[in-house]
C-alpha cells in the first residue's frame, strides 16, 4: 500500500509540474480598484465569480483584475468586511467601496474535510484566529499563541524547557483513558500532533508536542471545532474537537516577499522566594568538628549566615557563610528567541496560478544553561487552475527541529535538576561547582553529595538529552468540475517524520557511574486519502449541498532503539564500546476506512439544516464489531431575518443548536493474546539486568489481558447556541451551552494485580461534559482614526464521571508516594493523596476543622482521600487591541480559577529550610494552631503542646509524603502577552522599496497576578501533551517571561 | 485538445483514488496482527522471565528485608528508610505486582500451554508448580494473608479473596505433594534445562521436599500434632542435604547477568559499601560465640573489631560495614539450603515433632553449622579448617541441654547461616524469636515489623483487600 500511494504521489507531483499551459478562453477582463470607507487602497479583497470557483484578490494599491463573462456576479468579500455583490455589465471596470462589517458575520469557516461554510449558517460553535494574532509576538509554538484567546480549550504550558509541550484539551476531557487531545487538521489533511517525551515521573524529559512544527507564519486561519457535530465528518479522532489550520496562499497581483525577524530575550518568570539569613545545619548548629558536613547536612537550618560559621565548600575549600541570594539566578542563563522568516508569494497567469514559498528559522537559546531548540521550516504551496472545469492544489512542508539539553523532570533519576538547584545551601557559591570534570575526564568534580546527589554543572554538561526531527507533511489535491453543480475532490495527505533521540549518562555520574546511553528512532507516518463529491445548487428560496465521500487513513508507527550500560571509552556512544546492549523495537500499525455524506438545506438564507452521516470500520476492533455508524444535525436559524426585527440597537440574532453522535476505535493489537520476546528485565534502583540469562532467552506473556469482544466507544453530544449582535454589530455576543456523554470507553482498566494481570481491556463507564462558553466582541472606539476593540471569553466546563462500572476509583495517573490522578465517581477528575489526621465523630465521619497532631505537638499522616478537582473552574481571557494611524497596541491577559496543584519544588524549599516564610520566627515554639490531641478514648481536647522546633514544624508539615499541605489552589492571572507596533504609512515608504514596514516592541507571559501557590509557576505539568494527568508539579524548570522586539517588511 | 489530455489525466488519476479506497476495505480486518509478538511460544521460553524476575525482587527490591531481620542497618537515604519502617509504595508495590502479575501469571500460562500445546512434557508443569510453591511462600511471608485460591483467575474472580496464612501454607505443601508425584512417574517427559537445576529431576524433587519442610515448620509453631506426622514423612524423604544440591540463582559476571546488589553498589558507590552496615543483634550474637564467620560477613571497624548498629541509629563512626565481597556480581540468591535443611529438622526433632530427640537434634545441628561454614570454601569468605575445628568444638552437646536451651542454639545457628538471605532471617525470627531485635530508633514504630502492608495497586482494584492491617500485626505462624 505504501508504495502504491508514493508512486500516486509522484504522479501528481509530476502532471501538476507539467501543467502550466496557458488555457485558452473567450472571456473579457474585468478590472478595478477597491477602496474602503476611509478611501485608502483595501488589499487582499477576494473577487469571486458567483458559482465558480474562480477568483482573484486586490494587490496592495487595491486594484484587481480577473477574466469573466458579461452577466455573471463578481463578489467582493474580505474578513471584517461586508461581501458586496456586482453584476458585470458592459463596462470592463468595476470599483468598490468596502464596507466595515463591525461583526465579521460573513466569514467563511473551514470546517469538515476542508469545506467552507458560511459562519451564518452553521448549527454549531467555532473559534478563530486569524494571520495577525499569530504575527504579533512571535512564539515559536503554535499553541502558546493561542493562549487566551479562546472559548472552550484549555491550554496549559509545560513549565520552561525548551521545545516542551503544550497541551490542549477542547471542551474538557471525554476519556479517562486514552487520547484526549484534539484532531490537528492543515489546508483538510490530518497530521501528527504526538507528545515526544520520554518517561513521565523517573527522571522523563519532554521534547514537545508535533503541532509545534506549523510555521505560525504560514497560518491564514486556525479554527477550533469544538463539538463533535462539527466534525462527524472527520471521523472517530474528531470526537476531541478538531484544529483547523488553513494556511496561507500566493494572491494578489505580481510578486510579494515579506521578510520578518523577532528576537527575544527569557528569564524565569519567576523563582522561588527564598530566605537568605540561615545557612546549613540542624537546629540552628552547624559543627564541622562535630561530624557535621556539607554534603550531609539539612540545607537551611543552621546557624545564622551572619554567624559567619566555618565550613568546607563542596570542592573541599575553606570557607566562612556568606550569603548568596542570587545562586539560582546566576546559574540560569538569560534565554534568547530569535526567530527570521522569509516567504514570496505571488500569482500568474491573472490568478490562475498560485504560489508562496515560506522559510523560517527559530533558534532558542533556553534558560537552561546548554539548552538549545532550532528548528528550520520550509513550505511550499500551489495552486493551479487547469481550465474552468479542473482546479489543483499543492502543498510540502519540511520541517528540521533539533533539541538539545532538554530537562529531566520528576524523581528517582540522576539527571533531576532543578530539585539540586532550589536546594542548595544559601551559603553556595555556584561558581564552587566549576571545573565539574577533572582533567582524566571521567571523575567527577564537587558533587553536591558523592553517595547521591550529581554537580550540577555536570548533569548539564556531561549529560545530553537531545532529540532531532525531520518531518514532511503536505497534499495534492483535485477539484474537477465536469457539470455546473457538481464537483468531484480526490486528495492525497502525508504526513512522516523521524525522531532521533539519545540521551546519556556520562562515565562518573552518580547513580550510573559506569556511563550508559540511549538512542531511539522513532518513525511515523499518516496517508490520508479522501474522496468527495459535492453537488450545490439552488431552487427558489432553497440552497442545497449534497455530498458524499469516502476516506481512507493508515497510521504506521515504529519505534527502534537501543540502550547501551557500561562504557569503555568515556564519550563513544556506539554499540562495540559498551558491556551490555538491550536493543528494543515497537511497532503499530491502524487503519480506518469512512464512508460519509453531507446535506445541507438553507431556506431563504437564514435558516439552514445540516444533517451528516458516517460509517467506519476499523482495524483495531474485532471483525464483528469493527463498523460504526454516527450521525449528526444542525440548525441554524437567523431570527433577525425571518422576523425582520431589525433596530439601530439590534442588528443580529441567531439561534443554533445541534445534535451528534461520533463512535470511537482503540489503539492497535489488543485483541489477541500474545506472547512477548524479553529483552531485560526489572531491578529496583536501575539494577535491572538483559537477558539472555545464562544463554536462556526470555518470554512474556501480557500485563494487559487483551479482549476479543471490544465494541466500539460511543460520545453523544448536544449543543445550543445563541449569536447577537447590537449597535450595527458594533457589540457581539456568541454564547454556547453543551452536553456531552461518552460511554463504553475502551479502556485498560486496573485489575488486582492478583488476578495476574496489571489492566484489563474492557469496555466501561460513562463520563459527562457540561459547559458554557461565551465570547463577547466590543468595539468600543471607531473615531478619527482612532480603533479600539476588546474581546472577552469565557469557559466554564465540568467533568463528571457518571458511571465506573464496579470500579469506585479509577487512577489515571501516578507519582510516588501514592499521589495519584483520579477519576472518582459521581466526581471530576481529582487529585488524590495523603492528608493530615483528623478526627472523627461519633458517626465515623472526619470533622474537617480538627488536624490531630502528636505528643510531639506535630501533625501527622491520615488517610489517602481527594485533594481536589484538577481542573479550573472557570478560564476566561481578554484582548485588547488600540490603533492610531500606524500604531497598535494590543495586550492579552488570561485567568484560570480554581482546580489544584501538588508542588514537589514548595515541599523541597520548606522541608530543607529554604524557603521565606521557613526563616520567620525560628525561635519562636508556638502551638500549632487549632489542633487537637485525640485521646484515645473516641474524644479530642485541645492541643496545647507546642512545636519541638520550628525545623521540625516545617521538615514534618510539608513532607513529601503528605500532599495535602504541599497542594494549593491553581488559580492564577497572567499577563500573556503586549505588543506595541507602528506601521509606516504609504507616504514615509514612498522612496523605499518596500510596500509594508512594521516595527514591533513584544513582550511574552510578562507577569503573573492573583496566585495563591508560593514559590512556583502553577501553569506547568509533569505528565506532558500525551497523559490526561494534570495538576502536578515535581521539579519543573521554571518558566520563562520574555521581552523583545520584531520587525516585519514587504516588498 | 491539450485540455482535454489534461484533464483525461487527471480523470485517470482520480479513478486511481476511487479504486485505491475501495481496494484497501479489504485490508481494513487482516492488519491487527502485531509483528512483534506471537500467539503461542514453547513453555520452557517462560522460565528464565519467571525466575530472574522473581530473584530480582528478592535481591534488591527487599535488600530492605535484611535490615528487618536485623542483620544489616541502614545508615542514610533509603537504606535508614528501611532500618526505620519507611517502605515506600513502589517497593511495595512493585514486588506484589511483579510476583503476581510476572511470576505467577507466567507460570499459569505454561501450564496452559502445556496443557493444549505439548500434552506429555509433564514433568514442566511440576517444574511451574515448585515454582508457584515457592513464589507463593515469599510473598506469604511478607503478607501473611494473600490471595491463593482465586488467584490468576480474572475471568472468574476478579477479585480474589485474601486467603489466611493457613490456607496458604497448606497450599504449597500440596503444589509441592502434586509436583512431587509428577516427577516421581518414570514417563517420555521433556523437562526445562532451568537456571535453577539444569532440568535436573532428583534435584527438583529434593527442593520440593524442602519447601515442603520448611513450610510444616511453619505450620508447626500453631498446630504441631496435626503437622508432626507429616513432618516425619518429609524427614525420611530426599531432602537438599549438601551445598552443591542448593537451590539457587546463580548471577554471573556476564554483563547484564550480574547480581543486583552489586549492579546497585557499582553504580552509586563505585563497587564500595557506603550506608550498609553491620546491624547489632547478628555482631553481638557472633562476638559472644567468637564466630569465625565475622571477617567473612562484616569490615572491622577503625579500632579492629565488630560493632553492629542498632536500627534507626547514625551515629556510624565506629560500626562495621557489611563486607564487600558479600556482594559481588556472580554472589547467588540462594533459595533452599543445605544448612537449613539440618536446622528445621534439628529444630523439629528438639521439638518433638519428629523422632530422634536431642541427640538427633545435636547430629543435625553439626551438620548444619558444618555446611554453614563450608560454604565459604574456595571464595573470598572462605574459612580456615583450624577456625571451623575451634568453633565446632566451642558448640555444646545439645542433648546435655534443656529443651529451650538447645533451640536456642539451632537457631541462633540458623540465624546466623542465613545472612544475606533477607526474607528467610526475618522469618526465622517471627517463627522462633530467637535473637532479641530492638525497635528501630525514630521509626515511630512500638513493635518490631511483621509485615508489609499491601499494594495500592491491589488496593485500588480488589474490593476484598484486608483494611486496619499494619506492619507490626504479627503473622499467623507466630507464637
């Protein structure tokens, strides 16, 4: 099959080539210029010729000119613009004055299969954004820029790596399960959006998400499809909401290059607020005559800095405390973002042929020291009008991402970072750790602990994580129009990329002193192959669409890779030169074929019916049961229209609602029972061995009992909606309220370990999403010049698990120490983990107000119960965006209140001492307030013993192993972004070359307000894109703030 | 004319598209298949997952369980975690998970294979069995009360009950009866040529015998008149009675075949002891009997002589460390021993349980201190025949001893004999008290552990798992 669709490929790459004739015709050449209301030249105006898929756009001075026959219907239409229509008469000139449309009512949406549909006359709710959003402060990932900017997805950072993840969830999670991330969709092709990260808790790093490989700058459109109505047609993955991303094409007259430039400068966003008047110690001693030593000894409860103690320094010096506040500033370097992209684009041919090649290069210096992104982006896309009948679009994009010195987040590996870091004596001078290697190259210099813990210097330096991608995505697509009516689309996607990985730990790093490395290839890649006819017309007050289609998606994954223990020479990372190898290999194969039709009925323009239907069968369920059916309608129906009822105060109204079913498959092979060849096996502590053992090979059978009557998954939605708008649109309000239910989840369900079996593949349970989401657009100022335009948004959804079978809690998620994510029925998704010991009524039941504590007067360890919801209650965001002539300034701020989050870095800063709020009152032994003592005898009285001391007040409330006083509420506002712009106006370009000169001042998550969780960003998370975990931090690097400036030019 | 090429091409290639999507229906059913995995394997291939897996956990994963049985001490991180009672949820979880889910499941499957795949190679299934048997009396001595009876079973119990120690007990010693007679049929049998035996039948059954042993001397301590026949029966029977007959895994220096202590050493102490050492019943115990075995299992300390550290403690200054070449990469996980298989019969013939009484005891008693001793010859431990004389001959006769006395001897002796072996000293001493243990200093503890508590994992899922379990419940078996 893959050969058959590579020769496909090159076939039309081959007859598109060839088929740049020039095609004859009998029409005349209309010509014009369009203006807009102020009389200044409108450029990128669209002209279509009404019922044809013919077009062309005004150039920069406004003037168009496009071949059509006397009696046909130009149309006129920009975004923000009102769509004007003109019949062609006999004059060959056409010049039109475009209307602000103070709502953009009449915007085309790219919705299913990369149909346009008018917004109007949709049943169901989409978000946009358009070029400029993405333009503004340039990010380097696609998803970052959409940061509040959106109703219904909640989009989280992943803490300050470079190049690390993004996830997005549209309209909460439907599986506990499985896959929740959203269907990414470019110019109607699938394509990857898969989470490179390798490990989660011991030690994994992230390497990002694949739909950071989109050039923000090829972007025209992206477009949130947020019910599964709006995307039965897409099939089965849809079901997660889908990412619409059309991108730009060559238009207008002639030749256009642009060329922009970005660069930026990262720091932390924000570090821990440490304390800077104890050094280390033990209740307030530190004694080197005493036994006591750096390596060992509690980092922040010694004697007073100002004491001026003696000790040793971790590379064996003499030295007395002195204080050095900016230790953890000092290691982190000042990142930089530089990001250059170039593109031309233009056409020919009087429209009928479309180009634009893009470049781009981002390079990323992270905060990390040695930590680097750099990532080339090339694209080229094409179109061609064959003949009035034949219509063809070509588009590749290469894409070239290294990463190196990504960051080894969670626990229990050596490369852990940023726990060495915030931990360091206050007293340490972080140039103590440098040289870190001696001149032998393989003895480590100053570790911070020679039987634990590694330097610093040395995990960054000697310690490589890195991951290189090379990716191709494109399609070639085919419009045929034989009849008038009816077109036929046949389009082949692709979609391939390799990832390189390889990390190492170098001879002499503690917990791996004799070296090891790890190198893997991973290699992906998607066909997508659609076919679609679509047959439009209209009969007095109706328009109808009919279509129908067909499609077919293979995805192919295979994972190659092997670890090498043990080397010989220290820096030579190949097989001949390590002890041991354990060669490992994955590989998945899937494939859906969907059959679909479409019909759409509009009746007098504002009411529109849209009823959808599709099959699939899937390869990865078993033969009985692997087709599935899922229907769907919409209603649209403008009121203001029907009803004529029109004011100065209101102008638009519309009502929509729709109704959608979308079955779901599984992942591949877990239908059979199968056997497994062993390549090594398990020791705690990374003690594990390879086999063969003795010469003997090794078998397995599977931890997952496999099932071979799985059913498909099933999610109904239903959604409402209501459009307004008021004062000529000058106020719009787009409101939506929606209910999902998702059942018979395919799920690897945790079985007792003493069945024999870790998860068991079962079908299960039932998961609600109930949400509301608002977007309000003002235009608050149009006046002499002046423009000033707010947007507002606003979700709130909940997640509720209805139904968990006979299972009470199903944990989605863990860490250590028993803190895990889970869902719980009856409630949302939470995170669950150890609270203090309360005491109890008569009934049994906890009294929440009354912590027990000890005879020590020190609380202790209670029972595992939920902390909280990991989601927020709400997410709202606002834009603003001024204008004067050539300047603009714009500024987004985004809110999340509620859900919870479990730091490791504030148990880690308060239980050694480091933190502020630990150096207050160290003297003082007060009673833990509102504590009580438990008698024993089923009462409590009051405690009145005070703490032992206030070390161990801390070292014991915020220990690891209790989460609740190491959990917070995740609330936050940041400022995400402001951009300050001037764009030169036509007059100061005359006597340059350039058609467009734009300077811009940026500024990125400048700052972050109303946060009740100490010391750390709470947008961050362990788990990376690809886990439904959330709400925990353990050992993040912090994120990053930046501020800089750009340039944007045109020729 | 030129059109119309173009666009009969592009006609063509588009009915290449609508033929290639109905095709490929087609293939939608017969791709589930994955190239990495088989449907059936050979039994014997199960084996060596089973056993290392098994030993994996046992070596390292419960390297905690000696400092339960006193014999070691944890000085720093998570080697005073253990000597203080801090188990952590993954060791927890680990070793229940990787017993039931690697070892046990496994053997269940070659059974089954067996069964539908290679009839007649019966001699296997009694292979799965000792195994399964022997699997089951670790996992119930870090327990106590687990499941047994519904175990492995997920289609019909999905959540198996936890079975008393009792029933666990009599469980082995009938896997091990149902083994025995397996191996006892002179039938055309293939038998796995294992990590353990090398296939070799009378050593199988030799070990069968000994769990079986070990197992009735547990029993024993609760309900002697029922288990003393038995126990008769099993006396008389072929038993590992030499060093070389141990059941054992044998690690190797081989890359990647090494023994997980050292692997652990070797990575985080460059192949030296840091935070393990000597705990203070075992070198108080050995200093009171001069025992020659000393330089072979401890470093002296800094004033040239064994000092143990009591559990919790830190102050290390003057402890001794464990002795390095206990822990090296071809060290094995000894399994059943010789010497231990005179100490349980010495312990039931001064007990009564069987025939012989004191003088039986005392012959079986040399015996064991003999094979205790001479199991260091030709290693780096190894103990000199003028130290073996001197000490066999400082041991009294116990049939000129009380009762109490003489137990006393036999296992303090046996105790000493399992240093190293974690789980079976820890053991020992819940079934006998022999050694007086202290309560680890800031442990928060009032008793001595007992056991583990349970998974989380099992917790999660098994809606029968025992609560208000802790770790100081005392087991079943004890008195």
């Amino acid at each position: 099959m893959k050969t058959r669709t590579a020769k496909l490929l090159i076939l039309f790459l081959v007859t598109h080539l060839l088929s740049t004739q020039h095609i004859f015709s009998q029409e005349k050449t209309i010509s014009g210029n369009v203006v807009d209301e102020t009389g200044l030249p409108a450029t990128g105006v669209n002209i279509i010729i009404k019922g044809t898929s013919r077009g062309a756009q005004s150039d920069f001075d406004g003037n168009y000119a496009i071949k059509a026959s006397p009696g046909q219907t130009l149309i006129f239409s920009y975004l923000g613009m009102e769509t004007q229509e003109q019949v062609i008469g006999t004059s060959a000139t056409i010049n039109i004055t475009m209307k602000e449309d103070a709502q953009s009512l009449d915007e085309v949406v790219v919705t299913a299969m990369g149909i346009e549909r008018a917004e109007k006359t949709l049943g169901y709710a989409v978000s946009s954004i358009k070029s400029e959003d993405f333009e503004e402060a340039r990010e380097t990932d696609v998803l970052q820029a959409l940061q509040g900017k959106l109703s219904g997805v909640q989009i989280t950072g992943g803490g300050g790596g470079v190049g690390t993840s993004t996830k997005i969830t549209v309209r909460g999670l439907t599986r506990i399960f499985g896959d929740n991330n959203p269907l990414w969709v470019i110019d109607g092709v699938p394509i990857s959006d898969s989470n490179s990260s390798d490990g989660g808790i011991s030690g994994g790093a992230n390497y990002g998400n694949r739909a950071q490989d989109i050039n923000p700058d090829d972007i025209e459109t992206l477009t949130v499809l947020k019910g599964a109505s709006a995307a039965a047609l897409y099939g089965s993955r849809a079901s997660n909401g889908v990412i619409v991303v059309t991108t730009k094409k060559g238009k207008g007259k002639g030749v256009t290059i642009t060329y922009s430039s970005t660069m930026r400068f990262d720091s932390p966003l924000r570090l821990p607020d440490f304390q800077n008047s104890y050094g280390p110690g033990s209740l307030g001693v530190y004694s080197e005559a005493d036994g006591d030593n750096i390596k060992d000894a509690s980092k922040g409860w010694g004697p007073a800095i100002s004491s001026g103690t003696a000790y040793t320094d971790y590379a064996g010096n003499l030295q007395t405390f002195t204080s050095n506040p900016d230790l953890q500033k000092d290691f982190y370097d000042l990142g930089s973002t530089k990001v250059n992209s170039f593109s031309i684009s233009g056409t020919s041919n009087e429209g009928k042929n479309n180009y634009r090649v893009s470049t781009s290069y981002s390079s990323n210096e992270g905060i990390l020291p040695g930590s680097s992104l750099d990532r080339l982006n090339l694209g080229l896309k094409a179109g061609s009008e064959l003949s009035d009948k034949l219509n063809s679009v070509f588009s590749i994009n290469y894409i070239n991402t290294g990463i190196d010195g990504a960051v080894a987040t969670g626990a229990n590996d050596p490369n852990i970072l940023t726990s060495i870091i915030n931990t360091l004596p206050r007293i340490t001078n972080i140039d103590v750790f440098k040289p870190w290697v001696a001149d032998d190259g393989v003895t480590q210099l100053s570790p911070v602990d020679a039987d634990g813990t590694n330097n610093p210097y040395w995990i960054v330096n000697e310690n490589q994580r890195t991951a290189d991608t090379e990716r191709f995505f494109g399609n070639v697509a085919l419009t045929y129009s034989p009849i008038d009516h009816f077109s036929m689309l046949g389009r082949v996607g692709y979609d391939t990329y390799n990832t390189k990985y390889f990390r190492n730990n170098h001879k002499g790093t503690i917990g791996l002193l004799e070296g090891n490395y790890r190198q893997s290839t991973t290699s992906r890649n998607e066909i997508t192959l659609d076919y679609l006819a679509t047959y439009d017309n209209s009969f007095e007050d109706f328009d109808v669409t009919l279509r129908g289609g067909m499609q077919w998606n293979q995805r192919t994954t295979d994972i190659i890779g092997n670890i090498g223990e043990t080397l010989t020479i220290p820096e030579l990372f190949a097989p001949g030169n390590v002890a041991s190898n354990v060669p490992f290999n994955n590989y998945s194969q899937t494939r859906v074929f969907g059959a679909f039709g479409d019909f759409t009925m509009t009746y007098k323009k504002w009411l529109t019916l849209n009823a959808t239907a599709r099959n699939d069968w899937s390869s990865t369920l078993p033969e009985a049961d692997n087709s599935y059916f899922y229907p769907s309608v919409a209603l649209s129906f403008i009121f203001s229209d029907a009803f004529n009822i029109k004011s100065n105060i209101f102008s638009y109204g519309k009502l929509r609602g729709n109704w959608a079913n979308v079955g779901s498959d599984t992942s591949a092979y877990q239908l059979d029972y199968l056997y497994y060849p062993q390549s090594s096996w398990y020791g705690q502590f990374s003690t594990g061995g390879t086999f063969p053992f003795d010469g003997q090979l090794a078998f397995s059978g599977p931890n997952s009992l496999p099932n071979s009557n799985l059913k498909p998954e099933n999610q109904l939605s239903k959604e409402i909606g209501i459009e307004l708008g008021f004062f000529k649109n000058r106020f719009t309000l787009d409101a939506t309220y929606y209910k999902t239910n998702t059942t018979d989840q395919i799920i690897a369900l945790s079985t007792s370990p003493s069945t024999g079996y870790s998860s068991a593949w079962t079908n299960l349970g039932e998961i609600s999403n109930t949400g509301f989401e608002l977007e309000l657009g003002i235009k608050l100022i149009r006046a002499k010049g002046f423009k000033w335009d707010v947007n507002y948004n606003f979700t709130t959804n909940e997640t509720i698990i209805e139904d968990l079978g006979d299972l009470g809690v199903y944990t989605m998620a863990s860490t250590y120490n028993g803190l895990t994510v889970a869902a719980g029925e009856g409630q949302s998704i939470g995170l669950y983990g150890n609270r203090f010991a309360r005491a109890v009524d008569e009934n049994g039941d906890t009294i929440e107000d009354q912590i027990l504590v000890g005879s020590t007067g020190l609380r202790y360890e209670g029972n595992t119960e939920r902390l909280g919801d990991i989601m927020p209650d709400f997410t709202m965001g606002l834009t603003s965006v001024f204008s004067y002539k050539g300047w603009r300034l714009s500024t987004t701020f985004d809110w999340k209140e509620g859900g919870v989050l479990y730091s490791q870095t504030v148990s880690n800063l308060r239980t050694s001492g480091l933190a502020a709020e630990t150096a207050v009152d160290r003297e003082t032994l007060f009673v833990d307030p509102n504590t009580f003592v438990d008698n024993g005898d089923g009462t409590y009285s009051e405690n009145t013993t005070p703490i032992p001391s206030v070390q161990s007040y801390w070292s014991n409330y915020s220990a690891a192993r209790i989460h609740e006083s190491n959990t917070f509420d995740a609330t936050y506002i940041k400022w995400r972004e402001l951009a300050l712009s001037y764009s030169l106006n036509k007059k100061q370009l005359k006597k340059t070359p350039f058609s467009s000169l734009r300077f811009s001042l940026q500024g990125r998550n400048i700052a972050i307000f109303n946060t009740s969780i100490p010391h750390i960003d709470p947008e961050t998370n362990l788990f990376g894109s690809s886990s439904n975990g959330g709400g925990i931090e353990y050992n993040g690097l912090p994120s990053t703030s930046s501020i800089g400036f750009g340039v944007n030019v045109k020729f | 004319m030129k059109n119309t090429i173009i666009k009969a091409k592009y006609l063509l290639i588009l009915s290449i598209i609508i033929f290639s999507l109905n095709g490929c229906t087609k293939d939608i059913t017969d791709i589930n298949e994955d190239p990495l995995a088989v449907t059936t394997v050979p039994p014997y291939l199960l084996f060596p997952e089973v056993i290392v897996n098994m030993s994996s956990q046992r070596v390292i994963e419960f390297a905690g369980s000696n400092m339960h049985a006193q014999q070691w001490a944890g000085s720093g991180g998570t080697w005073r975690s253990r000597s203080r009672y801090t188990l952590g949820v993954p060791s927890v979880n680990n070793a229940w998970t990787n017993w039931y889910t690697t070892c046990l499941k496994n053997l269940s499957l070659v059974e089954l294979l067996v069964e539908k795949d290679y009839p007649d190679d019966i001699y296997i299934v009694a292979q799965a069995k000792i195994l399964e048997g022997f699997i089951y009396s670790n996992i119930t001595q870090v327990w106590g009360e687990v499941p047994f009876t519904q175990a492995g079973n997920p289609a019909e119990y999905p959540y198996p009950v936890f079975d008393s120690q009792e029933t666990v007990m009599e469980g082995i010693v009938t896997l091990m009866d149902e083994a025995i007679a397996i191996l006892e049929q002179d039938v055309d049998s293939n038998i796995v040529d294992d990590l353990i035996f090398e296939g070799d039948k009378a050593a199988w059954i030799r070990w069968a015998n000994s769990l079986k042993l070990k197992m009735l001397m547990f029993m024993a301590n609760k309900k002697p008149s029922e288990v003393s026949s038995r126990l008769q029966e099993v006396a008389n029977s072929a038993l590992i009675f030499t060093n070389e007959q141990e059941a054992k895994l044998q690690y190797s220096s081989e890359i990647g075949n090494e023994n997980p202590k050292y692997t652990f050493i070797n990575n985080f102490w460059g192949g030296n002891i840091n935070l393990w050492y000597a705990g203070s019943p075992l070198v108080n115990l050995m200093n009171d009997l001069d025992d020659p075995r000393r330089a072979t299992y401890f470093d002296q300390n800094t004033n040239g002589v064994y000092v143990g550290l009591v559990q919790g403690f830190t102050g290390v200054a003057f402890a001794s460390k464990i002795n390095v070449n206990n822990i090296l990469a071809e060290t094995p996980d000894r399994y059943s021993t010789a010497s231990e298989t005179y100490f349980l019969l010495a312990d039931a013939a001064a007990n009564e349980y069987i025939s012989g009484g004191l003088a039986q005891a005392n012959t079986w008693f040399l015996e064991g201190v003999t094979l205790a001793l001479d199991y260091f010859d030709g290693s780096l431990g190894e103990i000199s025949q003028t130290d073996k004389d001197t000490y066999i001959a400082s041991l009294p006769d116990l049939s000129t001893l009380t009762k109490e006395e003489a137990l006393d001897y036999i296992n303090d002796q046996h105790y000493i004999a399992l240093f190293g072996n974690g789980i079976e000293a820890w053991n020992l001493w819940k079934r006998t008290k022999s050694v007086d243990f202290d309560v680890p200093n800031l442990s928060g503890a009032t008793d001595i552990i007992r056991r583990y508590t349970y998974s989380s994992n099992e917790a999660a899922a098994n809606i029968n798992i025992p609560t208000e379990v802790t770790i100081e419940d005392p087991m079943w078996f004890e008195k």
